[in-house]
C-alpha cells in the first residue's frame, strides 16, 4: 500500500460526491410508489453495482500490482 491510502476517508473528493449522489438517489427512489413488484430488487441490484464499481476505484488505487487498471 502506498503512502496515498486513507482508511478514515477512502474515496477522493470527486469519488465522495458521486456516493454521495448515489446515496441521495436512493433515498429518493425509495420513497417512488412501486409500479411493478420487481422495481425495488432491481434498483438495489443496480445501486449496488455503481457502488461497487466505485468502491473497486480504491482497490485500483492502493493495490495496482492486484487490482489492474486500463485508462483509456
């Protein structure tokens, strides 16, 4: 792990600002009337792949030898 790693605040200023939007996306979508019953599943499956692929962005960062990242 490099000297860049911070466990007290992982995510950069803009990652933080993206989960934070995703954060306040879902506390808005929740409060949605369903319009079909797969609605809820769907959104947390999803929400939680964005979360996910932003999350990896810190793998990426402080374990590049495990973790590859391709810019393009």
């Amino acid at each position: 792990m490099d000297d860049s790693s911070n466990i007290e605040k992982p995510f950069t200023e803009k990652e933080n600002e993206v989960m934070e939007s995703l954060i306040k996306a879902h506390g808005s979508y929740i409060e949605l009337e369903r319009t079909h019953p797969s609605d809820l599943g769907d959104w947390l499956f999803h929400i939680h792949a964005l979360q996910n692929i932003l999350s990896m962005r810190i793998l990426q960062r402080d374990y590049p030898q495990y973790f590859f990242t391709k810019k393009s």
